[in-house]
C-alpha cells in the first residue's frame, strides 16, 4: 500500500556549495555544507532563515544530532561538538587535538557516547558523561576507509561501513567485535540502526538496501529501487519506515512491514546527498506539524521538506 506525502517548504540557495548532511531536532533542520557552514532552520517558521552555527576554512561532509548536541566532520578530517540549546561549540581539548583524520560521525540518543570513523579504518567511541575524553579504539577493517558509521539509541552498539565493502557491528560495552559481515564489495555510505536496535540498515554503491538482524547478523532482505549510488538512510522514530536518499535523485519511504517502496519523490534531478525524518508534532512551519515528514539536501544546494498528506 502506498503512503503520500507532498512537497511542503524549501529554501532554494540554503549554502553556496553543496549540502552534504541534514540532521533533524524537534526545533531545527541541520545543514552542512561544502561552502563550510553549519547553518539552523528554525522548523517553526513557514518562511526559515539560516543562523550560521560555525563556519570553517574546509567544508562539512558529516553532521549527527541527538537533539541537544551537534557533532560534525569537514574536509579537514577534524571533528566538533556544538551545544544546540547556547548555539556554540563545545570545549573538547582531547578531540581538538587529536591527530586522527576523522571521516563521519554518530551520536548516541542519550548523550552519552558518540563514534567516529577515520580514513585508516578504525573507529573510535568517545564518552561525553563528564568530559569529552576517548573511550576506545576499536578496529574491524585492515584497509578499509571508514565511510560510515552508526551508534545505536541505547549507545550499546556501533557499526561500521568502508570503502572496501567492509562492514562491521562492535559492543561498546565489551569493546569487541560482535560480527564481521560479508556480502559487501562496493563502498558502504551509509549505516543505520532501527530505533529497537533490531534492525540494521546499510547502503552504498551497490544501489540497494541491505536489512539484517542485530541480534544474529543474519541478512533479512535487499530492498531495491534506486538507480543511483545510496548516500544517506534514516529510520523514523518508530522504526515501521525507512528513508533513503540517492545519487539518482530521488528519496524514498520504504514500509518495514512489507518490506517495500511505499512512496518516491522524484521533484530533484541533481543528486540527494543525505535525508533525516521529521517526528510527529515537529515542523510546524516547515512540515505543517501534524504529521511526520522529511528533508532532503544534496547539490542542489537546496532544502527541501515534505509531509504525510494522510489526515490533513
């Protein structure tokens, strides 16, 4: 069964280059860009302006939020934590100087822990309960660059994707390695945990969705459509729908139940390089506030937001 959704808001010149990450807080759309902002859309207004979070020399390629905190990486290989609520970075001694290239980013819903993946195939989880200080270092790839990576809700997992194909699921408890996955040759771009932990979703250049259970590392399902390389998945708040968003310029709402499309939207013909949901209720301005709904950012340089039609 398929489920509309309509085009609602955007803002055709967000950045001046490429945005390359979105991410979504009950108050804000998040946007990073090549043009090396980080810029806040206030998601009450029917009409938003960016505020300017911080701008650097190099562009941003990577952008994670639990809501409260930002967590981005540029060109640099640099990393930064920004505090949502005072609009400012957060003081990270350990973090700034480390000498790691960093490559994208993920953190934990309850603020707890994030991750980050590096360009030598390592990733590294960092605690952030008293101050920003590096937990562990963790490795699954011998070669691999790491795209992606994923910190689940509760914290207690992360998974990794490479250049190589390589794809990888730690415990963050125990520090060790719970799976090494096969099946993956091509570059993994993305990585995404269900909100349950009960689902892992990865993507790439392979051009199509893989589902595999958590708890066993078993593959569940490919789910294909696009035509394009994958760049960005996200699951919804309560993880019945799956977002993607592509080379080939559309995005698309997959149903978990039945493990199909429900609904794509073709409105871009550039590419859409990352895509984040709207929760019930957020949005009022940008999405009508009623029902969920999504963002989709990409070359374009372009925000655009959609909503549910249903029972509007």
């Amino acid at each position: 069964m398929s489920h509309l959704y309509v085009a609602s808001n955007s803002v055709l010149e967000a950045h001046k280059s490429d945005i390359f990450a979105v991410g979504v807080s009950e108050e804000f759309t998040i946007t990073a860009s090549g043009d090396g902002s980080i810029k806040l859309w206030d998601n009450s207004e029917t009409e938003p302006k960016g505020i300017v979070l911080d701008e650097q020399r190099l562009g941003f390629h990577h952008l994670s939020t639990n809501g409260s905190v930002v967590g981005a990486v540029n060109f640099d290989g640099k990393a930064y934590l920004y505090d949502l609520t005072k609009q400012q970075r957060i003081s990270t001694p350990e973090l700034d100087s480390s000498t790691q290239k960093y490559w994208a980013i993920s953190l934990s819903n309850d603020s707890t822990k994030f991750a980050l993946s590096t360009i030598d195939g390592l990733v590294e989880v960092w605690d952030t309960e008293e101050t920003v200080q590096r937990k562990s270092v963790l490795k699954g790839s011998k070669n691999g660059f790491g795209t992606s990576v994923d910190i689940s809700n509760d914290g207690q997992f992360v998974a990794t994707g490479h250049n190589d194909g390589g794809l990888y699921i730690f415990n963050t408890e125990t520090d060790r390695l719970i799976y090494s996955i096969p099946g993956h040759s091509q570059p993994i771009r993305s990585v995404k945990f269900s909100p349950g932990n009960f689902y892992l979703a990865v993507a790439g250049d392979a051009k199509f969705i893989s589902i595999y259970n958590v708890s066993s590392g078993e593959h569940v399902v490919n789910l294909n459509g696009h035509e394009g390389w994958i760049f960005s998945l996200s699951w919804n708040q309560a993880g019945d729908f799956l977002l993607s968003s592509s080379y080939d310029g559309k995005v698309k709402v997959w149903s978990v139940e039945t493990m199909s499309v429900v609904n794509t939207q073709t409105d871009n013909d550039k590419p859409l390089l990352s895509c984040a949901w709207l929760d019930k209720g957020w949005g009022k301005g940008v999405i009508g506030g009623k029902n969920k709904g999504f963002v989709t950012v990409g070359e374009e340089n372009a925000i655009r937001w959609y909503r549910e039609a249903a029972g509007i």
